[in-house]
C-alpha cells in the first residue's frame, strides 16, 4: 500500500519583500498584497513538500497538496506539482478569507481532507508567514485526533510508524509516532529541490481540484470566528543611532570599543 | 461549565524550582487578575511539587493547582494536554496564560482548539479591557513588520506570552496562597508519540540565551571560518554566538545559534550584529536586547535602525581591531 501522504501549503505575500513596500490598510486592518511583487508558497511549506518528496523517494507514495483561500496565482500554486507532487487541491470561496482566526482554517482544511478519505500523513510548515500564527496544523490534529510531532527537520515513515527528528532549542530529538499522523517542519531540513524541467511540463497538464465552501461539509457552530483582529499597525523605532567612525575600518573598530568602555556597556 | 472566573497561569517546573518562565506569567498574570478583582491560580504538573508550589505563592499566586500523577514527572505533552483539559473544564479559568516555551508552543495551540475556543500567539503585551473584561492581547505579526491587537470570543481566552517580556515581581514569602491537590486520570496509552533519542549539539560555554553579551554573525561573513573569529571575541566578552538563518541555513552553525522569529528570543544586554542585515524576522528575536551594535558595510542596511552604536565597514577590518582594543582595555 502507497504511503498516502498530504501537504497543507499556504499562499502567502512574500516576507522576502522590501520593507519598504509593506502597506496595511487601516480601514481593512489588513496588509495590502505589493502590486509588483506575487505572492509566494509558504517557505515552511516548500520545506513540507520536500519531506513529503523525501519520502516518496525511498517508497510508494502519493503526495496530495491542498491549500484554501479567496484565490489563487495558479502557477505558484503549482509548484509542489512541479516539484513532484501528485494532486493539488484548492479549495477556493469568497468566504475563505485570509484572517488571523486560525480555527476556521483548520476546520475547512479538516473538512476537505475527509472528504478526500483521510490520509496516512500530513505535513504542514511550523508557521505561515503572513500571521505567524502555527495554530492550523495543530488544530487539523486536534480536529482529527491524529498523533503529533512538531518542528521536524527530518521526517521518515516504517511500516505504520512516523519517525521524525525534531528541532529543539539545544539540538534535536528523535519521536516515533502511529500513523495516521501530522507533522509539521521547519527551515532546518534543508533547502526544497528544485522543479525539474519534466515536472513543470507535467505539473502544465495537471488541473487542481477546485472545491468552494458548498462542496465541503462544516458545521456552522465550528466556523464562528475565534479570535477578533482589533487593531493592526506598524511599529515606530525609535532607536537613534550613533555612528563610530574612524580613519579606516580597523580604526573605527578601536573607537567603537572606546565608547562601549566610555559607556560602561564593557 | 460553572461561571468562568479568575486566571490560571499553566506553569512548570525545571530541576524542582518554579521555571523563570512561570515567575514572568505570575507578574503578567497578577496584574490581569487585579484589574478583573479576580483571583490569581497557577497549574503545576508533576509528581512533587512542594518547592514550586510554596515559590507560586510568593511570586504573586493565590491558589496553586498541584496536578500529581506518577505519569507526569516528565513533561510528556499529551499527558499535559489531557491533565490541563480537564482542570481548564473543571476549574473554568477566565484568562489561561501560558508560555510559548519549546513545549508551550505545541501546548498553547492544543489546548485551545481541545477546549474549542482561540489562541492569541506569542504575545508580546496582554492586558484586560476593563469595560468588556476581555484580554487585550499584541503579537507581532508579517515576521515582526506589524503588530496584532486581539481579543478573544470565547473563555477560557487562551494567550501564550513570549518568555522573556515581563519581568518576575519580587517574591515575598509572607504572601499566603492556597495549595490545591487536583487529581487527574492518565494512562500511558495517551502519549501516543515517544522520544527515542536525544542528541546535544548546543556549543559549549555559556547558553545563548542566558548570556549577558552575544556577537552575532550574518550571511555577510561568507563562511563557517569567520565564526571562529566571533568566538574569540564572545570568550573575551563572556557571552556567547549566535546566527541569523541566513547562516544557519548556510551551514556555517548549527541551528541552535538562530536568533530571530523561528530561532532563540534573546535579552542580552549587549548585542554586537556582524554582518547582519537586520530583516524584521531577525530582530524579532533580538529587539528586547538592552544595546544593540551592528557591523555592517552598507550605510542603508536595517539593522542601523534598531542599533544603538553601528559602524559603516567590512567586518574584516572593524572586528580584529575591536577584538584587539576590548582585549586591552579589558585586561586592566
Ligand atoms: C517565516 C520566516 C522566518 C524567519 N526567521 C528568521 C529567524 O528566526 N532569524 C533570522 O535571522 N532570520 C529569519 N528569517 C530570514 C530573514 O528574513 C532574513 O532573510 C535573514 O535574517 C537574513 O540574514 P542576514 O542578515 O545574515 O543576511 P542578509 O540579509 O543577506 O544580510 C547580509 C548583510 O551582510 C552585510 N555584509 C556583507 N558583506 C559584509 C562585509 N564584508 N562586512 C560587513 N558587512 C557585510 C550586507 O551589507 C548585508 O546587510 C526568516 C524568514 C522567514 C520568511
Ligand atoms: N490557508 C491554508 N491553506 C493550506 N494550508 C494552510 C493554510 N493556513 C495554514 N496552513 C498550514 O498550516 C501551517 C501553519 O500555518 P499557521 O498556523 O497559519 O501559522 C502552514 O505552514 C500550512 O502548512
């Protein structure tokens, strides 16, 4: 039996942008999408296609991505099938607003992986990078009572086990868990391979499955919304900074030592 | 579920004294509790919990859930998930805080959608709205380029605070606080994942996150070698090294150099950036350091608008000589 696999990725805005064009809309309390600059597939979720990729290279696999959201740049989207990939899923309605409510996420995200029959794993980034919220996956686990490990940089399946080496803050630890089982990873597992020139041809031909909010089954109590946005905003710094200058580089290293020692900061 | 009232502190333990984290909350987490004219609980697992139980009080705690079961000696976060669903059912906490720890960020979330209500994350602020007695809580968002407000529609109304934030009060011991035993059911067949293995690769020396002083290095020092170099410098300083992802992700360091957003949050009193550029995601791990000194040769890079003292140049001119002049003048 193929080791039935999916990945939850997100379209974000991408965080790699000039700061310079990051723009929120005070009446919205939202962040204004840079016109010339398109959006991206979450990092954290590249790094969860490669696992999922990883694996499918060592067995049987298929690899299922699905995403939600008000709408899509489809070939952006398509990159995990360009990667390697088998299925994309988008499930795409008005309704599925980008908010800092993580718990509506996760419940239409649940919803359509049952509706797809469930999956032996899931793998999720560690965070999205538009809300940093790392709430979703947790909560698709939660929803359907899957097994856990968070923070991997390494992610194997053997026999109905997933083995999994996760990140902690003075090195890592090894975690077996039963599937069926969720996972999320980080940047530590390296960089995503990139799509070869086979995969974009095929991932060309391949259409997504799109399905709107009528197509899934939720119950309304679930999709009553959590957490409420207040406020948004960007911080003022208001740092001034004291340039050490010298006659060269090496002087101004000296100097700069001086006034750390004048300022008793050493 | 009886009328919510009060906040709970989810606390821990660390080698049988109150974790610095939980002393932090029980600030926060007193002052929420004055302000609503509630009162004050903290949650405790484990299997003894007298030290940390009698240290809760004094740090500012009324009541202290002592949640005892043989299963809970070591922080298995299944176990924790189910003994902390029942106590937030049965005790019915207004406000729960927790800290987003290593074990707090997976906790936090679980909890939350267990209990069926939201999460504000990483919280940088929480406070209590007097006239809706809601919590308030501010967390950065867009990698540390802006900041959330958010309430929270139903109670509990769940915030996991960033360590390292608030400030502990001053214990007193004189405080008097109640000590509660609340029983919980666990079997081992809930902890459903298991560590098999742990493996160290933290440098040796003083930890990155308790140093006083940390020199930094970015993708700007071009390879592992120049790490050697931020080293000597850190010995001589008494601090330690950290990275930006650009230099984890590189190699040159292990992963448990990063600071940043995805890394370590730090609050050192002097923070010296090597070739970093200062992107929103790093300085949400550093911005809480009391001097920030950044080493950079372009004149525009970010990290001169968080710096206290910067200096226009290449690393590989500014940083011997500085290695050199601290070596002098901190000697006699
Ligand atoms: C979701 C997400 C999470 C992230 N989490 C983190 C995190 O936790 N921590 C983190 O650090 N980053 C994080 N990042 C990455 C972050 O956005 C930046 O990409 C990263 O911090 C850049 O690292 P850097 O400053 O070393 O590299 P760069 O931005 O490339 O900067 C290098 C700097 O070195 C300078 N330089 C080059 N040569 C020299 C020289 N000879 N002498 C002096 N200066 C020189 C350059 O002027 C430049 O300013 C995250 C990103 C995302 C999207
Ligand atoms: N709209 C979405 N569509 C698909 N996956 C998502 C979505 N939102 C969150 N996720 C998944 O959940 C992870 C954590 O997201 P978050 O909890 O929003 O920080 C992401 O890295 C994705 O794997």
């Amino acid at each position: 039996m193929p080791v039935n696999i999916a990945v939850l990725a997100k379209q974000v805005i991408d965080p790699e942008m000039p700061m310079a064009a990051f723009r929120i809309d005070d009446t919205a309390k939202s962040v204004v999408p840079p016109a010339s600059i398109p959006p991206v597939v979450n990092g954290f979720d590249e790094n969860a296609v490669e696992a999922a990729l990883q694996i499918k290279d060592s067995q049987e696999a298929t690899v299922t991505v699905l995403s939600m959201g008000t709408s899509f740049a489809l070939d952006v989207m398509k990159k995990p099938l360009s990667m390697g990939a088998d299925e994309l899923v988008l499930l795409q309605d008005d309704s599925f607003e980008n908010t800092i409510d993580s718990f509506f996420t996760a419940q239409v995200l649940t919803s359509a992986i049952n509706k797809l029959g469930g999956f032996d794993l899931i793998i999720c980034g560690r965070q999205a990078s538009d809300w940093d919220n790392a709430q979703v996956p947790l909560g698709v686990a939660e929803i359907l009572g899957l097994s856990t490990v968070a923070l991997g940089k390494k992610v194997d399946v053997a026999g109905d086990k997933v083995s999994v080496e996760r990140v902690t803050p003075d090195g890592y630890e090894v975690v077996e868990a039963p599937l069926p089982a969720l996972v999320t990873v980080s940047n530590e597992l390296g960089q995503p391979r990139y799509p070869t020139l086979r995969g974009i041809m095929a991932a060309t031909r391949k259409r997504p499955t799109i399905w709107s909010a009528s197509d899934l089954d939720m119950d309304a109590g679930q999709l009553e919304p959590r957490v409420t946005l207040r406020n948004l905003f960007i911080p003022v710094r208001e740092q001034q900074c004291e340039m050490v200058e010298g006659e060269d580089g090496a002087d101004a290293g000296r100097q700069l030592a001086l006034r750390l020692r004048e300022a008793k900061i050493i | 579920m009886p009328e919510a009232t009060g906040v709970l502190v989810v606390g821990d333990s660390i080698d049988g004294e109150l974790s610095p984290t939980s002393r932090e909350l029980l600030a926060v987490g007193r002052r929420a509790a004055d302000d609503l004219g509630e009162e004050l609980a903290i949650s405790l697992l484990g299997d003894t919990l007298d030290v940390p139980s009698q240290q809760a009080i004094a740090f500012g705690a009324d009541k202290v859930y002592a949640v005892t079961h043989p299963l809970l000696a070591e922080a298995q976060v299944e176990l924790s998930l189910a003994a902390l669903d029942s106590l937030c059912r049965e005790a019915a906490p207004r406000v729960v805080l927790i800290g987003r720890t290593n074990e707090g960020r997976e906790l936090a979330p679980r909890l939350a959608f267990r209990l069926g209500v939201g999460l504000a994350q990483d919280c940088l602020e929480v406070s209590i709205d007097q006239e809706t007695r809601t919590l308030l809580a501010n967390r950065p968002v867009y990698g540390g380029n802006a900041v959330a407000v958010v309430s929270l529609a139903y109670t509990p109304q769940i915030a996991a605070v960033r360590p390292k934030v608030y400030e502990p009060a001053d214990p007193d011991s004189s405080r008097q606080g109640e000590v509660v035993s609340f029983p919980v059911e666990l079997d081992d067949s809930q902890a459903r994942s298991r560590v098999v293995n742990t493996v160290q690769e933290e440098a040796e020396g003083i930890k990155l996150e308790d140093a006083r002083i940390v020199v930094s290095g970015g993708r700007g020092l071009g390879g592992p070698e120049p790490f050697q170099d931020l080293e000597e410098l850190a010995k001589l300083l008494g601090g330690a090294v950290g990275a930006s992802r650009a230099a984890v992700d590189s190699g040159w360091v292990p992963a448990s150099y990063q600071v940043g957003l995805t890394g370590k949050t730090i609050t050192p009193d002097l923070y010296i950036t090597v070739a970093i550029s200062g992107a929103s995601q790093h300085l949400a791990g550093c911005s809480g350091s009391k001097v920030i000194v950044a080493i950079n040769k372009d004149a525009e890079a970010n990290i001169f608008k968080e710096a206290r003292y910067g200096v226009i140049g290449d690393w590989e001119q500014v940083v011997p000589a500085f290695a050199e002049a601290v070596r002098e003048l901190t000697q006699d």
